[in-house]
C-alpha cells in the first residue's frame, strides 16, 4: 500500500520516480528512475536534483517504521557525490536491517538522541556507479 501511494504521489510521479519494493519488516526498500524528457537536463542526463530527490525519504521511512512509537526521525542533511552522466535507468537500494536499528536503539538508552549517517549507491542499468548519496538522520528516543 505504501510502495502505491508512493507511486501516486505527484512529486516522485512527474519526476519519474517508482517506488520499486518495500520489504514488509521495512529493512529495505528499491526505488527507480527512468530517464525521460521531463527528468532530463540539457545535455540529455538526468538531472542532479532528481537524482538526489529519489533518496530523499527512505532512510527516514525505514528507521522510523521499525522503531515504532516512541521515537523521532527526521532527516537532518544530505549530500550527494555525481560520479558519472545518469542515463536510462538509474536504482538506488536502500537496506537497513534490524540489527542496526537494533544498535540505534542501544545507543539512544545512553543519550536519548544523536544523528547517524547513511549511504546509498544509484547505480544505472549497466551497474555502473551514477552517484552516491549520503543522508544524516536526527534519531531521539521520547521521554
């Protein structure tokens, strides 16, 4: 259900991004796009922000979906690294498996809040390295 709202929802369907796979323990999720005339730049690539757009919430989505209630996430700040023209179709994979979130947890009994990094690799149809992405999320725990 969510995947399909995703794919409904006119900022990532314009842009021509789909929501390819959200597991349902929410460890991973797979997002694509397609290059098309309404994505693409003037030397005919993909454009650098919709590159980075397609990440913008998973790692979000995924670290609050398996804390629960009781937690705050927020994305904090993102960069992107353009490594080679992003042409055809481009993936991104975003996996976040229950032993980090487990580690996440563990470290917020100490603190209560902290920032915590991570990276995903968009890679075209040939898998070839098209950039890199690295998102800061703000994690608190709720007293």
């Amino acid at each position: 259900m969510l995947r399909w709202l995703f794919n409904l929802w006119p900022t990532f369907r314009f842009a021509g991004v789909r929501v390819r796979a959200i597991a349902t323990d929410f460890t991973a999720a797979t997002v694509e796009l397609r290059l098309g005339l309404l994505n693409r730049n003037y030397v005919g690539t993909a454009f650098g922000g919709t590159l980075y757009g397609m990440t913008d919430p998973f790692y979000m989505l995924l670290m609050m979906r398996q804390l629960g209630p009781g937690y705050v996430v927020w994305d904090r700040a993102g960069a992107v690294r353009y490594l080679a023209p992003g042409k055809g179709v481009i993936t991104a994979k975003f996996v976040l498996p229950a032993d980090e979130v487990a580690r996440v947890r563990g470290l917020l009994g100490d603190s209560g809040k902290f920032d915590q990094s991570y990276t995903v690799d968009l890679h075209d149809a040939a898998n070839q390295l098209i950039a890199q992405v690295e998102k800061t999320l703000y994690i608190r725990k709720l007293t």
